[in-house]
C-alpha cells in the first residue's frame, strides 16, 4: 500500500487526568509485572496501533511534561531522525532536561539541536579526537583486552567463575585512556575510580529514568519525585574534569581553533567519552556477551574458525581493518546485537513543524511542539520487517541480509547513514562497532566456547564467566 492509500487516523490514546495518570503510568511503567515492555505492548494490543499517546516517566515533580506520542514500528521511528522535521535540542535524556551543573554548566553536545551553531563545531572536535586516535585503537584494544583476559582466566583458575562487569570496566576506561589520550588512567591521580566516579554521575544525571531494583516505595521518593543535586557528586565530576583538563591538551588546542573555549571543550569531552563511550561499553560489552552464551557451541565455533582463518589468510596474522571485513558472521552477529539489544533503547524529539507520520497501517497528523518517543526495540524488532524478530539469529545480516541493515538504528540513525555535523547520529558511532567487533574477535582468538550467567542487577546486566 503506498502512502497516499494510508487512511488518516487519530492519535489512538489519552493522557488521562493531569498529574494523577502520569503518576500511575510511571509507576506501571517501572513496577509492573512486564514492566516497559508490557507498558507498550499493551496500548499497543488496546488501540491496535504502533502509534499512539501516553505518558512517559519521568512526569509531574522533575519539570517534565510527561505527554508524548509513542512510535513503535520501523515505518515511524525514523522521523525522530529528520531533523528538517523535527528537533532535538534538550531531549536526549528524554521529558525532562538535566541540570547543566552536572556538565559544568554548558549544554553538551547531546542535548544540542543541529541548527544550533555550536553543535557543528562540537561535533567536528569529536571526529578530530576519533580520526587523531584512530591508528592506536587496535593496538591499544588489543594490549587492554590481552590484560582483561588473563585476569578472567586467573579468576576462573581459582574460582572456577569469574566477574565479568567490574574488571571489564576498568579495561574499558584504560583502553579509552590509552588510545584517545596515550595515557594509563590508572598511573595518574584518578587511579581505579574512573568507572565508580562515572556511575555515580550517570545515576544522577538519568536518576528520574531508570530504576535500581528497589521497592517502589523506597525508589520513588529517592530518585523519581526529584532530580538528585547535582552538589551531592560535584566532587567526584570536578576529579574526573580534572583528568580530561590534563589529558586532553591536544584536543582543547584545536577546539581553540573552532572557537571553542577550552573549559567548554573539556567538559564536553569528558561527556563524550565517559558518558557516551564508556557508557555505551559498560551496557555492549557484557550485552555482547550475553548473546554469545546463548548461541552455543555451534555459533561459537563457526566464528572461531571464521575470525582465526582470515586473520591467518587476509591479516597475515594480525588484526586488520581490511581482515574485519571480511569476516562476515562476525559484522552480522555484532549488528544482530545492537539490533536485538540496543544500548540506547530510548529517543526523542520534538516535532517543529506539523507534520504526518506513518505507520504500516495509517498516517497520523502531528502538531508543532508535541513531543515524541520512540521505543527501539519495539521498532527493531518490527515483524513487517523482520523474520523471526524476536529471536537472535546470528547470520541475519550475512549476503542479502545486508538489506536489512538501514532497520538497525541503534545510533540514532540507520545503519547505512553517516554521522555528520547535519544529523544527530552518534559521532562515534563507526568506532562503536569496531569496538565491538574488536571484543568478538580478541574472544574467540582465545577461545572456543565459554558459558555464562547473566543476572540483572536492577541498573543493567551483571555476567558470570564459566570455564
């Protein structure tokens, strides 16, 4: 059916009574049994649309209007990316905004629009810092991931299990250290803190969006009704500032030159990398790790043979960029992650023009200034889209399934688009799978197969290594 065969439709949905629904609806939300998954789904069963309103957290007492127009299908989601549509300016993070005084009082690049002027110049300083580090990623990685795996081996030699998480943060922060700033943060002031310094500022800034796993009854007054003060973690950001100031010198000169002033660039470097980076490996690597334990042996061991076959053959023994490409099931097993998973599953934006939005079914008209949200594992998992959408398939993008591709939009973008200055697609988002492509690869170099166990922690995924 083309577009102009679409009926038009109201907006299925209601916001309810002002105050009292969204308070109910965040609590739905968070403590359901199903919690946000069954939160969309069922609107999605009662209207019999992928598109339609409701409230989302974090609602009344966090400045937030809580109002939004839920989009749930691969059809509509990608209007949250058309930014001659739509805006992004103050919505990273959601209905609410945080308070600049956790980013030292400037409005970073994330919560920038790209009609406004210094998002262009922001976003250029972040390619300069990943194109001027770019030859000592896969060195780098592979010196911090040879480090990690035989702590997990010695772990697991005398335990029989080993942690995954913790030690994985470290080699994270280390292996970010050393390839973007030729640095061992554990030799300078920031010692081994660096992960528990970022945890406890992250909490803060997404504290009225998330849950920790407790109680209702506790969780709500503690990190739902308010934002958290930003005084409270002020010492712990202006240790982690203090890092990046010294660090980062490089970085801060040529922001000079794109009349940045230096204060502004490193907090905005310090975000880039420890919010964003850090943050997005600290949720894809054990993410990563996950879906291997559940592919088995088999899967183990095709991308095993694989990745040391042409490392030998293309690589001539070493890890290649010309190597990674042709290693096929690996680029479709990381891509199927990112799809089934995402590690940002939430975007938003603001729609600054009316406009018409379509479904697979209908259109809808949307007005200026209404906000919309999207859930991306609804959308990446779309069954119009997708053969089997629910289940892992680790060959899903290998030949023709490349097509798919322009579906996966875990950076805030397809897949098959480039990040610019123009759109709000992650600056990092080719370094994002590298990385993990990176981690896959350093893995079964090694290893052949491994089982673990996954435990949620109520703030992400926690994973247990077995022999």
């Amino acid at each position: 059916m083309s577009s102009s065969d679409l009926p038009l439709r109201e907006i299925p949905g209601s916001y309810g009574i002002p105050f009292f629904t969204a308070i109910a609806n965040r609590l739905e939300y968070f403590y359901a049994d199903g919690g946000r998954d069954q939160y969309f789904k069922s609107r999605v069963d009662k209207y019999e649309s992928t598109v339609f309103r409701a409230n989302m957290p974090p609602g009344p007492f966090v400045a937030s209007d809580p109002r939004c127009i839920i989009l749930l299908d691969a059809k509509s989601f990608p209007i949250l990316f058309d930014v001659s549509k739509v805006e992004k300016k103050n919505v990273f993070t959601g209905t609410y905004m945080p308070s600049t005084q956790l980013t030292g009082g400037y409005r970073v690049l994330s919560y920038l629009d790209p009609s406004e002027p210094r998002h262009a110049q922001l976003k250029n300083l972040l390619f300069y810092l990943l194109k001027s580090s770019s030859s000592r990623v896969i060195p780098k990685f592979q010196e911090t991931y040879t480090e990690l795996f035989a702590s997990l081996e010695a772990d697991l030699a005398t335990n029989g299990k080993a942690k995954f998480n913790d030690v994985g943060e470290q080699a994270a922060f280390r292996f970010l250290g050393r390839a973007y700033f030729e640095v061992d943060p554990e030799t300078t002031k920031l010692g081994k803190n660096a992960p528990t310094l970022i945890t406890a500022w992250v909490l803060f800034t997404l504290s009225p969006q998330i849950s920790l796993g407790l109680p209702w009854f506790l969780e709500e007054p503690i990190i739902h009704f308010f934002q958290l003060p930003p005084i409270l973690i002020k010492s712990s950001y202006n240790k982690l500032y203090d890092f990046f100031i010294s660090v980062a010198t490089p970085y801060l000169e040529y922001a000079a030159t794109l009349g940045i002033p230096t204060e502004e660039a490193a907090h905005n470097i310090l975000y880039a990398v420890c919010f964003n980076t850090f943050g997005g490996i600290k949720i894809q690597f054990p993410n990563t790790l996950k879906w291997l334990a559940r592919a088995g042996k088999d899967v183990h061991l095709e991308l095993a043979q694989e990745i040391r076959s042409v490392i030998k053959t293309v690589g001539l023994g070493s890890v290649t960029l010309a190597a990674i490409e042709q290693m096929s099931l690996m680029k479709s097993f990381v891509y199927e992650v990112l799809r089934i998973d995402p590690p940002v599953p939430l975007q938003f934006a603001k729609a600054k023009v009316d406009l018409t939005i379509e479904s697979h079914d209908a259109r809808f008209n949307v007005k200026k200034g209404e906000m919309l949200f999207g859930f991306q594992p609804f959308a990446t998992k779309d069954p119009k889209i997708f053969d089997r959408p629910e289940e892992f398939v680790p060959d899903r993008f290998v030949g023709g399934g490349e097509s798919l591709l322009k579906y996966v939009v875990w950076s805030n973008g397809p897949e098959t688009e480039a990040t610019s200055v123009d759109n709000k697609t992650c600056a990092g988002k080719d370094f994002v799978v590298l990385i993990t492509r990176l981690f896959v690869i350093e893995f079964f170099r090694r290893y052949d197969s491994f089982e673990a166990e996954a435990v949620d922690s109520g703030w992400g995924l926690r994973l247990h290594l077995h022999p």
